[in-house]
C-alpha cells in the first residue's frame, strides 16, 4: 500500500491519485511562494517548467508576470486539472502546457531564459541526463531553480521507504548541477528543503 502511495505522489492517476493530489496541492503551494521570487522573471522571458502538476506556479507567474510559460508533465491527470485551472492563459496564448515525460521532451536549444521545477528530482534515477538536457535549452546567462525537500524530511515519510523516491543530498545535487556545465550555483534552504538556483 505504501508503494502505492509513493508512485501517487510520483504519477497521479485514477481516484487515489485525485485524493493524494489534493495533499500535494496544499503541501506544494507554499514552495512556489518561495521559488518564484528567486527566478527574477522579466519581461518577454520564457520559462519551462518540469512537471507543473496542479499548474499552481504556472499560474501565479502567468497572473503576475508579462512572459510565456511552457510546461511538460506525464501525469493526464494533472495535465487535465493544470489546463482547465489555466485556461485562460492557454487562450491567450501565454501558456503553453505537454503532457508528457521530460527525458523524451524534445527540447529546443537556448530557447529558455528560465527552468524550474518543484519536488521533482527524487523520481529522476540519475541527475546527469536531465540536468544536462536543462542546461541544453537554457540561454547562456538564463537560470535553473529547483525546490527539493531535505533528505531527513523525506525520510520521516513512510511512502518514501519504497525505492520510489531518490533521496538525494544536497552536496551531491550541486555536484551534478557541476559536472553538467551549471555555474554561479546558490542555495537558500528552511525547515524543508532547499531552493537551488544556478546559471548557465
């Protein structure tokens, strides 16, 4: 059961998905807060975000911010609940949301002034492919933020024991960040986690 609750929390889908989504949603809501201050967005940038979930962060950057979001996320489930809660921004063209997992994204080079991505990282089995693949479409100068939760804080959830979820220390995160090119690499961190933020 809690391996079922951990690939949940990985890729919800059918009614436990629903409900696990509802606690992601609350828990996750507070990490935008902090991450989207640290991108320093202006105006014309374009962000990718790696799996946007419920589109919460994609829609307060999108509210309160003159730029074009674009999102990639394999769970149809928050692909369907990211679309109806931005869609007027989708009209109006200034979101554009995929469904779909980022390691087969096809992604453009340099196109990106800005990445982010919120507790993602645990369900990546090795950070070198990713990373590399996010510095790849990232515009020289343009930034990488990404929230993770603290290993201990991971630890203490009981779903997290299953091997679903990578828990990856924060020294190794920023070594990886390294070896794929990333410099300029700061963190801010709270009870939580961290806020890792990094230039290309």
């Amino acid at each position: 059961m809690l391996r079922l609750i951990g690939s949940q929390f990985k890729k919800p889908s059918g009614l436990l998905g629903k409900i696990i989504s509802k606690v992601m949603k609350k828990g996750n809501s507070p990490d935008y807060d902090k991450i989207i201050p640290e991108m320093d967005i202006k105006q014309g940038d374009r962000l990718l975000e790696i799996g946007y979930g419920h589109g919460l962060g994609v829609n307060r950057i999108s509210a309160n911010y003159d730029c074009h979001i674009t999102g990639i996320d394999f769970s149809e489930l928050m692909f369907k609940e990211a679309s109806k809660r931005n869609r007027k921004f989708i009209e109006h063209n200034k979101v554009e949301l995929n469904f779909g997992n980022f390691l087969d994204y096809e992604i453009k080079p340099d196109h990106y002034d800005k990445v982010f991505c919120v507790h993602v990282i645990y369900f990546w089995d090795s950070l070198a492919e990713p990373f590399s693949k996010i510095r790849t479409g990232i515009k020289d100068g343009g930034v990488f933020c990404l929230f993770m939760a603290k290993t201990d804080y991971i630890k203490k959830m009981k779903f997290t024991k299953d091997g679903i979820f990578n828990k990856y220390s924060l020294d190794h995160v920023v070594d990886e960040l390294k070896t794929a090119g990333f410099e300029t690499i700061s963190y801010s961190t709270n009870n939580k986690g961290y806020i890792i933020k990094c230039k290309k």
